[in-house]
C-alpha cells in the first residue's frame, strides 16, 4: 500500500488507492490535478 499523509490526515488519493482504484487517480493526476491538494477538508 502506497502512504501518503498531509497534515496527519489521507488525502482523497489515498482513499483511492485503499480502494486499489490506482487507475482513477493517476488519470487525475494525469489530467493535472495536484495529488496533494486535491481531497483536503475530506478527511
């Protein structure tokens, strides 16, 4: 399993990847969205 903390909180992406839905989040980042700004205020 991939971590990544922000702030002592997963972030969306996290979240993602707990659900190996891998390909859904490299095809945001992809389309620039910013793994570690995307998500924060849902933890």
């Amino acid at each position: 399993m991939v971590n990544i903390k922000l702030d002592g909180g997963y972030t969306a992406l996290q979240k993602m990847l707990d659900k190996e839905n891998v390909s859904a989040a490299l095809c945001m980042i992809e389309k620039g969205a910013d793994p570690w700004e995307f998500g924060r205020g849902n933890k």
